[in-house]
C-alpha cells in the first residue's frame, strides 16, 4: 500500500499512516487503502481492534492541500464524501477503533481521530480545525463530531479561531481520554487494547454498536435498542459471563 503500513498480531491490528514526508496529509492514495482495508478488516474474524496512528512528527496534518488546491467544486465534493464514507466506516466497525495520536491532528487528521472510539495522545499532539484560515470549512464530518464530543462552545471556539491546542487541553475538553509521555503511547494502547480484549467479545462490539446508533435515535428508541441487545447476549456470553462470576473463574468466552 502506498500510504499506510499495516500490521496484525495478538488480534489487533494497527493502521499507520505513513506518509511522513507530508506528514501524513490524507489524499484520495490514502482513501484507496483505506476502502481495501476496512474491506479486509470486517471479513477477518481474527482482528478485533484496530489502532490508528502515524508515523513521525505527525497522525495527520490535514487533507492534502496540495492535492485539493487544483480540484473543482464537484472534485471536492466527492473528495469531501469520500472521506466521510471512510471515516463512518471505521465507525460502523464490529470492534473498537483506537487513535494513538503521536503528533498533530489537524483538520482531516482531528477528523480521523474523532471517527476513532477512544483517542490516545501523546504529550507532543496538538490538534485543532485550521479549515477557516484556508477559507474551508471542515470536509470530513469536522463540523458534526465536534460539537457532539466536546460541547457547541468548545467545538465553535476551535473551528472559528483554527486554534492549535495541546494535548492536555483537549484532556480537559474531552476531546482525547489520556494524555502519556511520548515514548510509552503505544506501550499505553495496546494495554488498553487487551483489556478491552480480555471482556466478552460480544458485548463489546454490542456496546459500540449501541452507543453509536443510539446517539442518532431519540432516548425511548435507543433505550429500547438496549433492551434488545442486552437480551440477545443471555444464553450464550452473558450467561458465562455470568456463571463464572458465580463460580469465581475466569468466563470462556
Ligand atoms: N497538505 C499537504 N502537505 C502538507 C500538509 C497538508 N495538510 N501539512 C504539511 N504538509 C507538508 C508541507 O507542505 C511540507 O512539505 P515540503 O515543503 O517539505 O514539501 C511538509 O509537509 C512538512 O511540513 P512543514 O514544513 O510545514 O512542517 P512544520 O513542522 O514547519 O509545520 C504544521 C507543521 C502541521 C504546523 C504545518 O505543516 C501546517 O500548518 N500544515 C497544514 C495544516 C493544515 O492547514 N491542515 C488542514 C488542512 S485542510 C473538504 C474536504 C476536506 C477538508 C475540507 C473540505 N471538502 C472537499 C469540502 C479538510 C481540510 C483540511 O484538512
């Protein structure tokens, strides 16, 4: 693949974007791995999460201005729904995705780690929306995760301004889970991967499942959505679960 490396093991798989020379800026090379990727992932019963991140100073700095510079409002339309396509993809994955943000994610690159379930970074990310200074707006669902991760306020004061933050800023508005030195970031995600690894496979893609759809259904439907899944898991995981709660061992799952 052109523009990212990608590796297996231990049922996890991680994605790096590895385009360091443009510090990873995603263009249409990156969406065709990405396409043929997630295509792989979701008929490859062995991966059951996946991380994300980049190689060098940076996750993502952004779509690829060189590229889009030349496009016509048509181009950059498709370019801009593409995109989207890729990044609900990774949400609509069966597993829990990762972001190990190494360095800046900026635009697109905040995009991406915002279509990841949990985000990692290290105390060198910096992060920030800087489509207005080029007279964009945000392409890749920016406008939309945003606002539903850190608040209206939060996300208008970062998409107005093109702010950069630091890492523990966007600890303190919820836009990432944990901040950790540098050099232990992969060390903390991949611990945070086999923990997510050693509870019942079922009801963790369930939970995602849930907590994504329901966000889009008003309370009673997504309550109800609950209801179902939650009954779905008795007579197979969650009964074991339960049993080897009551037999003090560990469940088989
Ligand atoms: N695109 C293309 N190349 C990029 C890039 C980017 N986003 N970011 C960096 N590069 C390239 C630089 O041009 C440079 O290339 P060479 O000159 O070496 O050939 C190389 O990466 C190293 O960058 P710098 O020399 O600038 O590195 P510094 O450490 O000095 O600065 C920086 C790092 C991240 C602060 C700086 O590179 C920077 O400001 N980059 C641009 C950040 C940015 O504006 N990102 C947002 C991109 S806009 C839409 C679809 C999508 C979008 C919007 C609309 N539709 C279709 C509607 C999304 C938009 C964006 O993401």
């Amino acid at each position: 693949m052109k523009t990212i490396k990608f590796e297996v093991s231990n049922n996890i798989a991680t994605i790096t974007m590895n385009r360091p020379e443009a510090l990873n800026a995603l263009n249409n090379d990156f969406f065709s791995d990405m396409e043929l990727l997630l295509s792989n992932i979701r008929e490859d019963n062995e991966i059951r999460i996946l991380v994300i991140t980049g190689e060098g100073k940076a996750f993502v700095a952004g779509a690829d201005i060189a590229e889009m510079v030349s496009m016509n409002k048509a181009e950059a339309e498709k370019f801009s729904s593409r995109g989207q396509d890729v990044f609900l993809g990774l949400e609509k994955l069966n597993m829990p995705v990762i972001a190990a943000v190494n360095g800046y994610a900026l635009g697109g690159g905040c995009e991406l780690a915002m279509a990841c379930d949990i985000r990692i970074a290290s105390s060198k990310a910096k992060f920030g929306q800087p489509e207005v200074s080029l007279g964009l707006i945000p392409g890749f669902g920016g406008t939309q995760r945003l606002p539903r991760l850190v608040g209206l306020g939060n996300a208008l004061n970062l998409l107005l301004t093109a702010d950069q933050i630091s890492a523990d800023e966007a600890l303190r508005i919820g836009l990432v889970q944990k901040v950790t030195e540098p050099e232990q970031l992969m060390d903390e995600v991949y611990k945070l991967a086999e923990r997510i690894l050693s509870k019942g496979p079922h009801s963790v893609s369930l939970i995602k499942k849930v907590a994504h759809i329901g966000l889009e259904l008003d309370f009673a439907k997504a309550t109800r959505l609950e209801s179902r899944e939650f009954g779905s898991l008795f007579g197979n995981e969650g009964t074991e679960g339960m049993k080897a709660f009551l037999e003090k061992r560990k469940p088989e799952w």
